[in-house]
C-alpha cells in the first residue's frame, strides 16, 4: 500500500495502486467519514476517467451518493465541499506528478484534509485486512453538479485591474486552462495553455528549473513584468521576475501582506511552513502581522490555519492558503491577489524584482537532499553538532528540527516517502551558507554514509 502517504493518496497507477485500491477507497469512505453524499472531481491525466469510474462504483457500492462536478482543480473541490456543505470530497490527481502517477486527495467537512494521520491511515488498514465491501442493498446514486461558474464568479471577487500589466503565463497544460482566460483574459501571452494530461511540454511541477525554462524565455521575448505558472491541478502557483528570475515561492508570502495587511487592514496571524525564509517574518511583522511556523503540507497548514483563524499562510512548495477561501490553498486565488499587489506597485515604480529584492535579506540554500537510512539519528546529530558549538536563538522540533541562530539557521526534516533528509540553510552571508552546507554534508557522509540526492 505504498501509495498512501502523509497527505494524499499518491503514486505510479497500475504500479503503487490499481483500481481495486480505488474502488475499496471508495466504498470505505462515507463510513469513514460519516456521510451519504460525497462530492467527487477528476483532472485530465489519461489515467483519471477509469480511476474515476472505480471510485464512484466503490461510493454507490457502500450506499452513498456521489455529486460528480467532472474535470475540476483541485481548489475548485475544496470550495465545493465547503461551500455546499459536504462532509466528504475526493479530488482525483496527483497534482505536480509525472503523467503516469495519478491519486486522491481526500477532504472532510469544511474542506479539511484527511490525511494518514486522520483517516487515509484507517482506509489502508481495512484494505490490507481484507475487510468485505458488500454492496448496500440500496446503491447510491451518481448527481452530475456544475459549479464552475459559481468558483470562477468567487475568484472574480478579487480581480484588480492589471490593464497595465504585461503578463506571461505557463498553464502547465493542466487544469489551471479551466479558469485563466476568462479571470485574465486575452491580453497576457499564454504558454501550455490546451489541457493535455500527458502534459507534454513539462511535467507539471514549477519547483523542478528546467519546467521554468519556457516561462523565463516567454518573459524576456515579450517583455513582461512578470511570469506566473500553475501546477497540474491548479493548487500551486509560482512566479519570475521581470528578468526572468525564479521568485522563491515563501518570498510571496510577504508580498501578501502587502494585500491582507495593508490594503485591508486584516491584521492578525500568517502562517508560514518551517522552511520558510526568516525575511519573510522581518518583512511582515512592522505591517501587524503575527508570525507562526508550522509543519510543511496541507494535511497540517490548512488545519493549523484554521484552528488559529490566521488571515492568511504559505508554504515554500508554492501553497497558499487563506481564511476567505475556507482556510484552504488556491493557486488561482493566490495569482489574482499578488497580481492585484504588482499592479499596484508598478504604479508607483516598483517592477518585480524591486519589490522582491526589499523582502531578501538572506543568502538561501534551497532544499538540499541527503540520502540515509537513519533519519532520526541523523538529524539529532546535525542538531547537536550546531548547538554544541553556538547557542542558539529559537528551536522548533516538529517536522524535523528548525534551529536558528543570531546570523543563520537551517531545517532539518525527514521525507515522508523516501530514505531522505531535506535539509535547508539561510545566512547572512554566502561565506557562511557555505561553510554551514559543507559541515552538514561532511558531518552526514562521515557518520551515516549519506550521498546528496
């Protein structure tokens, strides 16, 4: 049962699950989650049309109804289930993957994710038991629902003006096509934008460079002030600057609290993931923000989010997530309002990079992998070497260890699906981001034999 994970239901199809997993996922889901109506979107990979046909047989099967809204974004299932009122939705996608991986990703009521930790946990339990799914004896029924114009009429809530704004956009050729031209219109330069689930121009997944590279040339032939591009269903998004620069998706985070804290008023908390730059905290706290940290995945910062009533979040992945969307992530949403934000700022004569280069204070490793079998030993090791040598400032311990010290500090956390360690670093300084990298690397090779993935 290698494709349940901490977050999702995720992995190769016909290689990590088979449609015999997705039809017992199904049948077991409405008693899991106490309901006889389950709301149920697809995406466009090749794989989603069977997937789906076992996971509505698998629902009907156990006696409950599926209210079926077709191909779909992700958050366009988020704000169905919370919007509509169901207690349980199933979003069919792996999201950033390549074509031949497919998923679920699995909601409760009010959107809230279902994870390992809260249910997916249980749904493999009863698989690798064998528990019987006997068909009801009454089956439910499949309700076709269309509530495409009710998502796109919420996110032209927020729209700004950006008729001065030149805009190239990368659709991935994914799911994001549903939506864009008609928030955005006919003006920006588009890319990838059929929906295709072979995705064959990219894999759908902006945090790998080379899938930018198309962007970046886009930017610099039409000159645009800046580039956007999605994921694969639409939850993420990320952005270049006007020189055809990679934004690093938690800088975004602070550009907005230029909308929530400034131009609302909405002072309060913003959540950020444990990896997330500690210039993005600096950046926010003079606006009236209240800085929190949490762990990285929508399984933890959609409910941490709300269990806080935090004004808004994100994650360095490219999530953002916001209490006026259901404390859930919306790529879509996340792309107007920071749209709306360097629209404003073009006004007044800041570009992209101008603004981004007022948020950076730090020079960034990016998330670095070490392989080794011996995760937990491993990153107490690398947590004592530091604190053994300096004192630190501040100490987190969940999702790993977080440790920060007066002029740098890093994260060290273990991958849920594989024999990897995720380590980042920030400094002051490049001398010192290098030599912090460097001692890691030695420390882990030495002791654990690791290998940087």
């Amino acid at each position: 049962m290698g494709a349940f994970h901490a977050y999702d239901i995720r992995g190769i199809y016909n290689v990590d699950f088979d449609k015999e997993t997705v039809y017992k996922t199904g049948y077991f889901l409405p008693e899991l989650l106490g309901t006889g109506k389950v709301l149920v979107g697809r995406d466009c990979r090749v794989s989603s049309p069977e997937i789906h046909d076992s996971l509505v047989k698998g629902i009907t099967d156990a006696g409950a109804d599926v209210y079926d809204i077709g191909l779909s974004t992700t958050p366009m299932v988020y704000f169905g289930t919370a919007r509509y009122g169901f207690k349980a939705s199933v979003q069919i996608t792996a999201s950033h993957n390549p074509a031949e991986y497919n998923g679920m990703k699995v909601s409760m009521e009010n959107a809230l994710p279902v994870g390992l930790e809260n249910g997916l946990g249980q749904i493999r339990d009863w698989i690798e038991e064998g528990r019987e799914c006997t068909p009801a004896l009454r089956k439910g029924t499949v309700h076709e629902m269309d509530i495409r114009e009710d998502y796109l009429d919420f996110l032209l809530n927020y729209k700004g003006d950006y008729s001065g704004l030149k805009i190239a956009f990368d659709l991935s050729n994914g799911m994001s096509t549903m939506f864009a031209r008609r928030i955005f219109g006919d003006m920006p330069d588009y890319i990838f934008d059929d929906m295709d689930g072979r995705f064959p121009n990219h894999e759908p997944n902006p945090l790998v460079p080379k899938n930018v590279e198309a962007l970046k040339t886009l930017v610099r032939r039409t000159g645009a002030d800046i580039g956007v591009i999605y994921d694969g269903d639409a939850d993420r998004v990320m952005f270049v600057d006007e020189n055809a620069e990679f934004i690093s998706p938690d800088l975004m985070i602070a550009v907005l609290g230029h909308w929530f804290l400034e131009k609302k008023g909405e002072k309060g908390i913003v959540l950020q993931d444990i990896r997330s730059s500690k210039a993005v905290g600096e950046y926010l706290t003079p606006m009236g923000a209240e800085m929190r940290t949490w762990k990285v995945g929508r399984a933890f910062a959609a409910r941490k989010l709300r269990e806080l009533d935090g004004v808004y979040g994100g994650e360095l992945a490219g999530h953002y997530y916001f209490r006026d969307f259901f404390y859930s992530d919306s790529g879509l949403l996340a792309s107007i309002l920071i749209l709306n934000v360097v629209a404003e700022m073009k006004k007044k004569g800041v570009t992209v990079g101008g603004l981004i280069s007022r948020i950076v204070r730090y020079r960034n490793s990016g998330e670095i992998n070490f392989r080794v079998e011996d995760k937990a030993g491993a990153m107490d090791a690398v947590r004592d070497f530091f604190t053994s040598a300096e004192k630190p400032t501040a100490m987190m311990d969940f999702d790993g260890y977080r440790v920060e010290f007066p002029d740098w500090w890093f994260n060290i956390r273990p991958s849920n699906t594989e024999p990897y360690l995720r380590f980042i670093c920030e400094a002051v300084s490049d001398d010192l981001l290098n030599e912090k990298v460097n001692a890691v690397g030695d420390l882990l090779a030495s002791r654990f034999g690791a290998v940087r993935a």
